[in-house]
C-alpha cells in the first residue's frame, strides 16, 4: 500500500510541480506572488471542455486551451499589474490585486460554466501495470512523463536560449536590462504566458486524472503549489520539482495514514516545518546571480 500511494503522490506532485513553476516563473521577475494563479489553472481546464463542446478534438481543444490561457495571463498583467508598475505602487498592492483577479476569474468561470461538477474527457485508454503488487496506470505514467518533459523544456528555454538570458536579466534589474535594450514589458508578458501555459497543462492532466471539473478547483491546488514553490525554494525551477514531489507524496500517504480529510493540511504542515529549519526553503539561498 505504501508503495501504491508512493506512486500516485509522484504522479500528482509532478503536476503539482507544473503549476508551482508559475508561481516561480512570476516571481523570479517580478519578485511578486501571483494568487490569480489557481484560479488562471481553472480557466484552463473549462477552456478545453469548453472547445470540446464544440466539436473540436481533443488534442486541438487542448493546444488552444492552453494557448488561451497563456494568453489570459498576459491580460491580467496588462489590464491589472502593469498600471501599478508604472505608478510605482508598493508591492502589497499587486497582491492584493491578483487576490482579487483570482476571484473576478472563479465568478465568471460560474456564471459561463455553472457552479456544479462537470465531466472531464478521458486522454489515455487505461491499461494498467503491476509493480511489486502496486499498480501503475497509464494515466499516471503520462502524467509523470508529460511533466518531467514540459519541466525542461522550461529549463532549457530559460537557461539556454537568448530569451531566457533576457528573462535572468530582467530577474536582476528591470532598469539595467531596459538600458541594454531589452524589451523588458514583452519579457514579463512573455512570463506570464508561460506561467499560465504550464497552468494550463497542469489542469488538463490533474483533470484528465480525475476526470472532473468545477470553477473553485483551482483554489486548493493553487495554495498547495504555492507551497510546493516556497518549500524547494520559490523563484528555481528545480525547487519547484522537488517541493510539488514531496508534497504529492506526503499528500498520499497521509491520506492513506490518517484519511482523506486530512490530505489537504499536510502540504502546510510540511511548509511550516521546513522553513522554521530553512526559511529560504530546501535549496532557496541568498546570493547574486551572474547572467
């Protein structure tokens, strides 16, 4: 049984890790936490149900869900973050303002959608794998996969390519950067789009797994990837992974230990005991990056 819920933790903390990446992602730039974001990784998730409805492929409804939504989190920044950067606003006030975007998203995913649960397709046929008496389905497989995939993908693009360059940049001085001729405005945009993206992503597998959608389901998972982020060190990628892991893990054992009601704490149990020890997380540190 231990071994059984090893499994589905792993599978669930890999998905975990793809939405913390967001939280990472934003705030690597913008030294901001983005609360809209669990509320960012429910739009994408309807997005594609909604595409569904209409007779769209599966796959094609997905690529567009995500596209969409990564389109969302440009508009959030410009039609909400952006005007308080101009003016100079301190930093509670972003905050507080992507509190109130996670709201203004949750009540109109109800008013378009409904409040009630709703039917996820299915993405993979189910075969299942047996593993020292422990059982392996495909869907958890791809969930794993899929993830570890996207995750360095992400990596790559960050730490290789000239954007990501532009992006370390930017991490180090919005000023300095506009002086060496970055285009600062579109690599933040450019950031808020991937975060929503791997949101996106996140929710078609956690929803593909599930099977079942609702317009607060982001609120939980938000928090818990929130977590997850702050755990491994919030603002580095690999902090994420390993944070989303050991949340999703411990996640299912103590569900499995102590029972399903008490599941959604342990992510906050783990955060609280760790930064007493390490208040920058497992692998955050203070120092100064050379790009």
């Amino acid at each position: 049984m231990l071994l059984q819920q090893t499994i589905n933790g792993l599978a669930l903390g890999m998905a975990y890790a793809l939405v913390a990446v967001g939280y990472s992602l934003v705030f690597g730039i913008l030294r901001l936490v983005n609360f809209s974001h669990g509320s960012v990784y429910a739009f994408g998730a309807h997005m594609v149900i909604f595409l569904v409805g209409f007779n769209f492929g599966l796959v094609p409804a997905i690529l567009l869900g995500v596209l969409l939504t990564g389109l969302l989190g440009i508009f959030i920044d410009k039609i909400a973050l952006s005007p308080l950067r101009k003016k100079k606003s301190p930093g509670i006030s972003s905050l507080i303002t992507t509190i109130g975007v996670s709201y203004i998203i949750q009540n109109m995913l109800m008013m378009f959608f409904g409040s009630e649960k709703k039917t996820f397709p299915s993405l993979f046929e189910i075969h299942v794998v047996n593993i020292l008496g422990a059982q392996l389905n495909t869907m958890q497989l791809m969930m794993f996969l899929v993830s570890i995939l996207l995750l360095i993908v992400l990596s790559v693009l960050v730490k290789y390519t000239k954007i990501g360059l532009a992006m370390r940049s930017v991490e180090q001085s919005q000023v300095v950067s506009s002086l060496m001729g970055i285009n600062t405005n579109f690599i933040i945009a450019f950031t808020f789009f991937l975060g929503g993206a791997s949101a996106a992503i996140a929710s078609v597998l956690i929803s593909g797994y599930y099977q079942i959608v609702y317009p607060s389901m982001g609120f939980m998972i938000g928090l818990k990837a929130f977590a997850a982020a702050v755990l491994g060190g919030i603002g580095l990628f690999h902090g994420s992974v390993v944070g989303g892991l050991v949340i999703g893990v411990a996640e299912a054992l103590a569900a499995t230990l102590f029972g399903s009601a008490y599941r959604d704490s342990i992510a906050f149990i783990i955060l609280i005991l760790v930064l007493i020890v390490r208040p920058a997380g497992l692998f955050g540190k203070k120092g100064i990056e050379n790009v």
